[in-house]
C-alpha cells in the first residue's frame, strides 16, 4: 500500500495499481517520462565552472541511471509476461 505522504507528494494522483498489465504500463510511462527528460537535458546549455560539475551533470547521470533500469524492467516484464502472470495466478490465495 502506498503511505498517505507519497499520495500527498503528487497530489493525491497515484494510480490504482491492480495488475500486471498497470504494473507493466506504469513502467513504461516512467521510461518514457524519463527518456524526455534526458532529451530536455542533453539539448540544454548549462555554465562549467573551472571544470567542476555542476548540479545538472548529476541530475542528468540520476536520470541516465533511472532510465537505464525502467527499460530493463520494463523490457523483463515484457519478455517474462506469461511466466510473471502465471506465478502470480498460483501463488494467490485462495479465498
């Protein structure tokens, strides 16, 4: 369950996840959320200062990393669907 603070942080907007199929859709948003923001960093032009990084080198090396691991995950659930999906199924609790 998600806490009462991540709900307030966004707004009181989080989706209902209920399924796989929110699960796999919600990740991919998150890559594809991600994927523009890199695009949005990679076209800005931003000051070095005597050749330290600044703090949108590591916004963008976060990003890099985020992006990097919601396409892996999301590329896992795709490729494993069914066997996800049917380990779900049998391991539920039978009312």
């Amino acid at each position: 369950m998600i806490s009462n603070d991540a709900t307030r942080a966004v707004g009181g907007a989080l989706p209902m996840i209920t399924s796989l199929d929110d699960i796999q859709a919600e990740v991919w948003n998150l890559f594809h959320l991600l994927d523009a923001t890199r695009d949005v960093l990679m076209e800005m032009d931003y000051p070095r200062e005597n050749g330290a990084r600044c703090a949108l080198d590591k916004v963008a090396s976060l990003n890099a990393v985020a992006r990097h691991f919601a396409e892996a995950i999301g590329a896992g659930i795709d490729e494993n669907y069914q066997a996800i999906k049917t380990a779900a199924q049998s391991s539920a609790v039978q009312p």
